[in-house]
C-alpha cells in the first residue's frame, strides 16, 4: 500500500509540472470616459463659454453642449465621450 501511495504521489507530482500554465487574457485597456466638468474645461480652454445644454449620448461616444464660441454665437458642439475631441461645430 506505502508503495502505492508514493508512486501515485510521484505520478501526480510529474503531471503537475508538465501541465500547461494558462495566463489571463489580457483585456484591452478602454480609457474612461470623459466627466461633465472635465469636457467643460476643456471646451472653456477652446474659448467656449455660456454653457446651456449637455448631454452625454453613451451609445454614441459623445457629449453634446450648446454654448457660445469666442465671437459670442451660439454653437452646439459633439465632443468624444473618451478622449474630448471636438468631432462637430455646427452655428445656431
């Protein structure tokens, strides 16, 4: 039975060192996204002020403001939702 067991040991011993080791799969690192006052910071450093309409669409990846350029006209502006890129000016 004693050379049973030591042998089963040994077995099980050698078979776990040859098993295969496995990492985790690495996920793609996703940036987070953008808040409320962050964008605003931003589009004030891009000379926007006047702040009147946001809305974050998330299925979009976008932030919609209505504010006003330097020059004083209303805009409504798309930013993305993750790295605060303006993507659309559009003049009211």
């Amino acid at each position: 039975m004693k050379v049973l067991f030591k042998s089963l040991l040994a077995v099980l011993a050698v078979s776990s060192i040859a098993l295969p080791v496995y990492a985790d799969p690495v996920e793609p690192e996703v940036s987070p996204e953008l808040t409320v006052p962050k964008a605003m910071r931003l589009l004030q450093s891009h000379g926007y002020h006047d702040f009147r309409k946001i809305k974050v669409e998330r299925d979009e990846h976008e932030i919609e403001v209505e504010a006003r350029n330097a020059d004083g006209h209303k805009v409504e502006i798309e930013m993305d939702l993750f790295s605060g890129k303006i993507l659309a000016v559009e003049r009211d």
